[in-house]
C-alpha cells in the first residue's frame, strides 16, 4: 500500500513525468501490437471503400486507396519507434563514447571533437539524409544512420560536459592518485555519474528522431512503400486536404502527441534525476 501511495503521490507532484510515461507506455503497447494484429492489413486496399471518414468505415476511416487509417496508424507506429530507437542508440553510444574520451584526454582531443561537433551540427538531418540517399538509396538504414549521425555530436558535446565536471571531483582524483588509469576511471566513476544526464538525453532525442523521421518519411527518403509511416501519410493526404481533411489529421496529431510525450517524460525525468533537485518524489 504504502508503495503505491508513492506512486500517486509522485504523479501528483510530476505530472510531466506522469503524462510522458502514459503517452511513451501506450506508444510502445500500440506498436506492439501491430505486430501481431490490426483490424485490417495495412497494405489492403479495397477502392470501394475509398475515402470513408471516421466511423463510416473503420474507426478511423480509410484513405484514397481504401486502406484502414487505423491499422496504417498502428504499423507506422512501429516502424517510426524502431528507427528512432535505433538511431538514437547508435548515435547515443557512439556520442557518449566520443565524449568521455575527449573528458578523459583533453588537450587536442577535446578541441578537434568540439570542431566536428560544429561542424555537424551546421549539416541538417534532412541534407544529410539527402545526401545519403543519393549514396545508399532511400530506405530504413538510410534514415536510421542520417538521423544517428546528427544524434552523435548532441550526446558528445552533453557527455563531455558531464564529464569535465566528474573530472574534477575529489574521488576523482583519489583514484587518479592510486594509480587508476584513466579507461578504468571514465567505467567506474565518470560513466556512472553521467548516466542520469545521457538518460534523459536519450528520452528527449527520441521525439525529435520520430520527428525527424516523420520528415524523411513525407520528402520521400524514409521506408519504401508499401510500408506506412506516419511522414508518409502526412504526404499522402495533401492531395485530398479538403475532401478528407482527417487523412492528415490522424498522423499529424499521432506525431505531435508523441513528440510532445517524450519531452514530457525526457523533463519529467530530469527534474526526478537532477540531483540539485534532490530526487524528491
């Protein structure tokens, strides 16, 4: 009892936190899901059935090639959660690795990784997956590395930060003084001390490379077709704007409260974890 009264006293207390949770769990639960069932094949189509709105044919209507809104939804769900985890971990872990490093050696080493970090940053996620697709083809590996690529730099310059400040500390240089060397410092203090900071990084990029992927999916660089994503049916649906406005309705609103429930949570966890802020609950 006594447990779950911490619990709804903490989703009182963090509300951000308590909404991001919802929104991130039921996010997850839906792509799931779609992969095991949806009310129709996403990839169906029955013309007669084109253009239906909400309720008229479905729960969420059908679209011009009478595919099952609902169930596109579903599987676009899937398919953007598992790029942009993917991309993120793969940009956090290169990132993080680049950061300590620079932490660690200083000097030259941290100089040249905040000139690459400049310099990445100056390239958009969208030119760069241009740019990789006209290298690699459009596809799920071409939008997982653009959108990593631009994640590897975000992580170095907050991990290096991070761990500038650990550096200094006095355990720090105790164990310096011992005669640890400095790979066996950044695994046994310098990593575990950032690991909040990289953690709520994590949550908070996962909604821009959903974003960024809803991007690459509505210029065309994204999952070839039939595969549904949300960028793509956002594209779709420009078309028949006004003669089926909830074609773009239903992805824009999916995007926009996903994006919007991972800077929830990515805040919520941050004001948890802060250690300035003590971890109240």
């Amino acid at each position: 009892m006594s447990g779950q009264g911490g619990m709804v006293r903490l989703a009182i207390r963090r509300p951000a936190l308590t909404i991001g949770a919802v929104v991130t769990i039921a996010l997850v639960a839906l792509a799931l899901l779609s992969l095991v069932w949806t009310p129709l094949p996403p990839a169906k189509m029955q013309i007669i059935h084109k253009l239906q709105p909400p309720l008229a044919f479905g729960l969420l209507g059908t679209d011009q090639f009478g595919r099952d809104i609902a169930s596109m939804l579903m599987a676009g769900a899937w398919n953007s959660l598992s790029i942009a985890v993917t991309a993120v971990t793969l940009g956090a872990s290169f990132g993080t690795l680049l950061g300590v490093t620079a932490a660690a050696r200083r000097g030259v080493a941290e100089a040249l990784l905040m000139r690459v970090n400049d310099v990445v940053f100056a390239i958009p996620p969208i030119l760069s997956a241009m740019m990789l697709g006209a290298l690699l083809g459009t596809g799920r590996w071409t939008a997982i590395i653009a959108i990593a690529v631009f994640m590897v730099p975000v992580f170095a310059r907050i991990t290096a930060g991070a761990a500038l400040q650990v550096w200094s500390r006095d355990y720090v240089l105790a164990a310096r003084a011992a005669g640890k060397g400095k790979a066996r410092i950044t695994l046994d203090h310098v990593l575990p001390n950032i690991a909040n900071q990289i953690i709520v990084q994590v949550t908070i990029q996962l909604g821009l490379a959903i974003l960024t992927e809803a991007g690459l999916s509505f210029l065309g660089l994204g999952l070839a077709p039939p595969a549904p994503t949300w960028g793509r049916m956002l594209a779709d649906a420009q078309t028949y704007m006004s003669a089926a406005p909830w074609l773009a309705l239903v992805p824009g609103l999916a995007i926009a409260v996903t994006v919007l429930g991972f800077n929830m949570l990515g805040d919520g966890l941050r004001d948890l974890l802060d250690p300035r802020e003590g971890g109240r609950a």
